[in-house]
C-alpha cells in the first residue's frame, strides 16, 4: 500500500487526536493528500483535502476541530482532531488525490 495509517484509538467525548498519513510506497510531497472516513454502516466520505501549497479544505462538520498538515522531511501527513464528538467514530483513510488505493485505515472511536 502506498500509505499507512496511524495513530488512532479510543478518546473520550471532547479529547483529541493526532492521525498519521505516512508514506509507504508513494511521497506524501507535492501532491493533493485526502483525508476519509467511514463510520459504521455507513459509506466512506471525504474529510479533508492538503494541497501541495499549503491550502486546506474540510467538510463542514469538522472546520475548526480538525486540521490536517504535513511533515514532508518525514513524508508524512498528519490530522489533528480535537474537540471529538461520538459521531465522528470511524475509520479514517488517508489517501493520494485521483488514486483509487486504499490503506487499513485507523479506527478512531470517541466514547465515555
């Protein structure tokens, strides 16, 4: 796979989290980077997109509590999430713009 998919985990209702997108087969640099999840029963929808100068664009349900990033020394993108609300329990995917691979995803799950 060309990327893989770290850092979730169990969080508390107002916790945060910090995802990673790290590349395994492909660069994570100059190129338009998506965030994605897919809760349960449910289809996956997009999050977040990284374009390769810096801007971002996020799905109205998380603008300000999710910010995503990029660390291309390590080639690696990140999402910050903060302020976790139960229904954004899901797997998260991150994935290079017009490729159709998919990574395992990180399960992120927001409960008391």
């Amino acid at each position: 796979v060309p990327f893989v998919e770290s850092g979730g985990g169990l969080v508390q209702p107002g916790g945060s989290l910090r995802l990673s997108c790290a590349g395994a087969g492909d660069s994570v640099s100059d190129e338009i980077m998506t965030w994605h999840r897919q809760a349960p029963g449910k289809a996956r929808e997009w999050v977040a997109t990284l374009f390769p100068g810096g801007a971002t664009f996020y799905t109205d349900s998380v603008k300000g509590r999710f910010t995503v990033s990029r660390d291309e020394g390590k080639n690696t993108m990140y999402l910050e999430m903060n302020s976790l609300k139960p229904k954004v329990t899901a797997v998260y995917y991150c994935q290079k713009h017009g490729t159709t691979t998919w990574g395992q995803g990180t399960q992120v799950t927001v409960s008391s």
